[in-house]
C-alpha cells in the first residue's frame, strides 16, 4: 500500500496523531507516503518540526510545505491510498490538526475506485504534485520556518483569541477548574511495563469509550517538575479476559514493579481530548496524598485494584502539590 495527504492547515498534535497512527506510521515505514502541508494560515514552526523530526526514522515518508505568492488560500483537505488495482480516497472538511482530526464537528466521504477510474485518479494526483513541485519546499527550509513564524499554530485563532482554544500548543493549555480526573492503582503485570486496567464504568464514562468496542487515546505524562512530555503515538484500551480494558502508559516503561505498595495512575481529560497522568511509585511525593485520598473514597487496599473517578478540584485538595495544577 502507498498514498499521500494534502491538508491546507496543520499542527503539531494534529502531525502526530495523524503520522503516529499504527496504521499510517507502518506506511511511512515501509512503503510510500507524500504528505503535503500548506502554511497560509495556521501551520507554525511546531508542525514543521513535528513533520521534519519524523522523516529521519520513516524511509518511506515524503513531508513538504506548498509556499507559494498567489493571493487565493491553499485550502484542500484529502488523502488517498492505493493497494493493487484500488484506490480509497478521502476528502472532508477536516485539517492536520487535532480538531480536525478528532475534536470538531467536520464532514467526510470516503471514495473507493478500482481498475482504470483508480488509475486515472492516482495519475491526476501525480500530475498536480509535478505542476507544483517548484513550490514544494522541505519543512525545515528558511523560507518555510520564516512564513510559520507569522502563523498561530491554533486553527481557531481566526476567530478568537488562541489561549483558550482547543487546538493550542499542548505545552500552553491550562487545566480546566473542574476537569474530569481518574485515580487507580496499577497491578503487577509483564515485566518492567506499565499496563493500566479499567473497568467498563470509567472505559465509558471517562475515557469514552463504547462497551464492546476498542477506544483509542492520547496520553502526555506530567513530569514531577510540572514539565510536560511529548504526546504519545495513540494507544488502544482493549477488553481482557476480566472484562477490563487495558492500555499501556510509556512513562512507566521500564521500570520495576516495587517489592511494597503500589503505583498510581492519576489522569486528567483534557478540553483538546488528550488524557494528562502522572504515574506515581511508592515513597514519591505525592503518592502518600493519592494514596490516602483512595483510601477515603473506596476503602483501604484489597485483592482488587483501587479506582475512583473525580475531579480537578477534588484531586488539588488531596494533593495541593500536584504538578498538574503548574504544567
């Protein structure tokens, strides 16, 4: 398989949802994908970075900025991929960023076409990438970081004021109020990974999800100095045998599971649909507060794992040094 995607608009969480998505990041590493981005509006120096930084370690990843001087708006949203003799093409309202992609209320067809009509397709493609190759430019050329320098990296700036907005730079979006948050304790499982089990209650009520069905997420770890990580790839919450749903949380990769007590999940549904958490071991600070806050709420520690499901304001008065409340 192979195809491509021309966006108008980009961001960097919507580079990286879209090229981080199992599906489309086993494309760009095996076979071929162009991916063209406009920088009209929009599309900053955070996209361009997030797309440069993929191409490196994706050999079959082709990402360039149409930087032209015509006064009209580079506008088109598609993607289209071809297997053998088939060809599936994607048009919609929606931009490379998260809101076009998971949060806004956009409206799509898909297409698929077979034998000559696919051919005829895939050629026209062709034909307008050559008419425009003189104006396609690396992400990180002068001339393209200079033009995202003017842009807002927010797509609903064009109406209102960018702090605020969905699609704003994850290192800038504040914590709501009164967010929704989750508090678990972790179980022991395979070897020096973290994998986080929920139940049908909170699969539903906070991560979304619908009974029967995989939910895909985004998770970004707080660090313990009110940093905040890169957004990890999508992960899947799956049903287990238990009739859990399970998910892993690359902040906890690598680390042994302690001899004595248990580590805690403490998650945050974000207003741009990401899942803010920290994961913290016994002794670390904050995990005293947690742990007492657990043990008000559902009782002290048993054979089950511990879950409570709360909010923003709840959790700052367990845990008034949380670094959530700093990020």
């Amino acid at each position: 398989m192979h195809g491509g995607g021309i966006f108008a608009f980009a961001s960097a969480q919507g580079i990286t949802t879209f090229l981080d998505d199992p599906v489309i990041e086993l494309v760009t590493k095996t076979s071929g994908f162009e991916l063209i981005v406009g920088i009209d509006a929009i599309t900053d120096e955070r996209a361009l970075s997030a797309l440069a930084d993929r191409l490196p370690t994706r050999p079959g990843l082709t990402g360039r900025v149409l930087l032209h001087g015509l006064p009209t708006l580079f506008h088109p949203k598609l993607c289209w991929f071809v297997s053998g003799e088939r060809l599936t093409l994607v048009v919609g309202s929606g931009n490379l960023t998260l809101g076009g992609l998971t949060n806004n209320l956009e409206a799509f067809t898909v297409s698929t076409l077979h034998g000559p009509a696919a051919a005829s397709a895939e050629t026209e493609i062709a034909r307008w990438l050559t008419r425009w190759d003189e104006h396609l430019v690396a992400p990180d050329a002068t001339e393209a970081v200079a033009r995202a320098k003017e842009n807002s990296g927010a797509e609903r700036s064009l109406k209102r004021p960018m702090a605020a907005e969905d699609d704003a730079p994850v290192d800038q979006l504040p914590v709501a109020e009164d967010a929704d948050a989750l508090v678990l304790e972790i179980s022991r499982n395979a070897p020096r990974r973290t994998q986080l089990d929920v139940g049908r209650e909170q699969f539903r009520d906070f991560f979304g999800g619908e009974p029967g069905k995989q939910k895909r997420i985004r998770l970004q770890h707080v660090n313990a100095g009110s940093g905040l990580a890169e957004v990890e790839p999508p992960r899947t919450l799956f049903r287990t045998r238990s009739d859990n749903y399970r998910f892993e949380a690359a902040a906890g990769r690598g680390i042994d599971y302690p001899p004595e007590g248990r580590p805690i999940g403490v998650f945050i549904r974000m207003s741009d649909g990401i899942f803010r958490y920290r994961l913290l071991w016994p002794g670390e600070a904050g995990h005293a507060e947690v742990e007492a806050f657990l043990t008000a709420r559902v009782g002290a520690a048993g054979r089950s794992m511990r879950r409570a499901a709360t909010t923003t304001v709840e959790l700052h008065a367990a845990w008034p040094n949380a670094p959530f409340f700093s990020a």
